[in-house]
C-alpha cells in the first residue's frame, strides 16, 4: 500500500515540476521575444523619425521653390511692363 502512496506521490512531484518547467520555459521565450521585439523597434523608431525630418525638408524645399517661382514671376512681369510702358515715355520726350 504504501508502495502504491509513494509512487502516486513520485508522479504528481515529476508532473508539478514538469509543469514549473514548462511555465520557466514560456516565461524564458515570452521575455526573449520581448527583448527582440523592443531592440527591432528602437530603429524603426529612429528610421520614423528620420523620414518624419525629410518629409519637413522636403515640405520647405517646396515652399521655397514656390517662393522663387512667384518671385521671378512678378519681375519678368514687371520688366515687361516697363519695356511695354518706356515707348511711349520716349515718343513724348
């Protein structure tokens, strides 16, 4: 009988530790794959940002290409108007 008590008492002990191991086990791979997962964000976390920066770079470029172009625009306009205009300011000198 009480071969029969220590040998279901064996049993569940190797079942409880079989347990405890395969718990340290998940928690082992659960915290690796979190460390991954956090050292794989850090640069695309930093490439976001980079990408954020060119796109603001980029944005200015833009505004001041735009700028040019309206600049440029309103002296040719306004050197075409005088050479249009001076004819007519030397036919009455």
């Amino acid at each position: 009988m009480e071969k029969i008590g220590e040998d279901l008492q064996e049993k569940e002990l190797k079942s409880h530790t079989a347990i405890r191991c395969a718990k340290a086990a998940i928690l082992l791979s659960s915290l690796r794959n979190a460390t991954n997962s956090f050292t794989s964000d850090v640069p695309q976390i930093q490439e976001d940002e980079k990408i954020e920066m060119l796109k603001i770079e980029l944005v200015k470029k833009k505004q001041k290409l735009k700028k040019m172009r309206l600049w440029i625009g309103v002296s040719l306009l306004s050197y075409l108007l005088i050479f249009l205009i001076l004819p007519f300011f030397l036919k009455s000198l």
